[in-house]
C-alpha cells in the first residue's frame, strides 16, 4: 500500500467560494499590515507586491505582483515596469540566500494559452531549486512533494523582507 501525499491547503481552495469578480493578486497588493500573513504577502511596495504562491510547485514559490491590474507588460508605464523587476531582481537574492537554493526558475505566463492561471493580472514566478529537488513523483504520480507546509514557509521567508526598500507599513 502506497503512504498518502497530504496537501492540506488545497481543500480550502477545492471547497471554497470562488469569488470572480474580485482579483486575488489585487486584493494581495491593496491588504493591510494585520492581512499580510493570511494573504501571504511577504512584502509590498507602492508599485509591486511579493506573494508566496498558495499552490507552489516548489516550497518557496514566490510571485512578484505590479499593484496594477494589468494582463500586459505593456500596460505598465515606466515607473512600474522598473518596480516590478526591480522587486523582483531583489526577490531573487533574497529568496536564494534565505532558502540556500542553487538556482531559480524565473519566468512569466502572459496570457490563458501560455499557461498563465490568473491571465487577467500578470505575475511573475521566482521558483527556488536544488540539485536533486526532482524525483519520478511529477512524471510517473502527477503529485508534486512539498516538503514545508505554506506557514511554515511564509515565517521562514518573511524577514528576509522586512528591510525591503520602499515598504509599505
């Protein structure tokens, strides 16, 4: 008998309200300080917001948001195009001394067809690796093994991102 893989954050999402008329990423970008933690936002900035991705693909999947609701980089003006990767040049020291990764996945899904999840406000998607953080468990049991639980992960990442430049309090 196979052992259970548990994801336990995913039945919130399975049964829970799916509210389409509000943005996630939004309501991440616009919450308070005391909202922080339950939303998962590490940091946010005027222009850009650094959010652990509630579905990862691996423990310390982040996402760096721009404040504006846009689902094109090209919908972005100088000021917060620079924002957004400039939070996210910072993200990716920042989440590689933290969790001691040898390399990041880095990229962004513009668009339903390209993948993207949430097309309607883009995002971009710092992935930590290890040398031999994969095994068989994606390609032969479509699971992903997640070795740290979401809070676990939030309070472990989050004070590397309490000097971030520009925070919002």
């Amino acid at each position: 008998m196979q052992a259970p893989l548990w994801a336990p954050w995913r039945m919130q999402y399975i049964l829970g309200a799916k509210d389409k008329s509000r943005c996630v990423f939004c309501d991440a970008c616009a919450c308070k300080q005391d909202e922080m933690r339950e939303r998962l936002v590490l940091v946010a900035t005027d222009h850009a917001a650094v959010v652990l991705n509630r579905y990862p693909f691996n423990a310390g999947h982040l996402l760096v948001i721009p404040t504006k609701h846009v689902s094109s980089l090209d919908e972005l003006d100088a000021t917060e195009f620079s924002a957004l990767w400039d939070l996210t040049k910072e993200t990716n020291r920042r989440l590689k001394k933290a969790v001691g990764a040898q390399g990041i996945n880095l990229g962004m899904n513009l668009g339903e067809v390209a993948g993207a999840g949430i097309a309607e406000h883009i995002h971009v998607h710092l992935v930590p690796r290890w040398s031999g953080d994969t095994n068989f468990m994606p390609v032969i049991g479509d699971v992903r093994v997640m070795p740290q639980h979401l809070d676990a992960t939030f309070n472990h990442l989050y004070p590397h991102f309490t000097d971030i430049e520009g925070r919002r309090a």
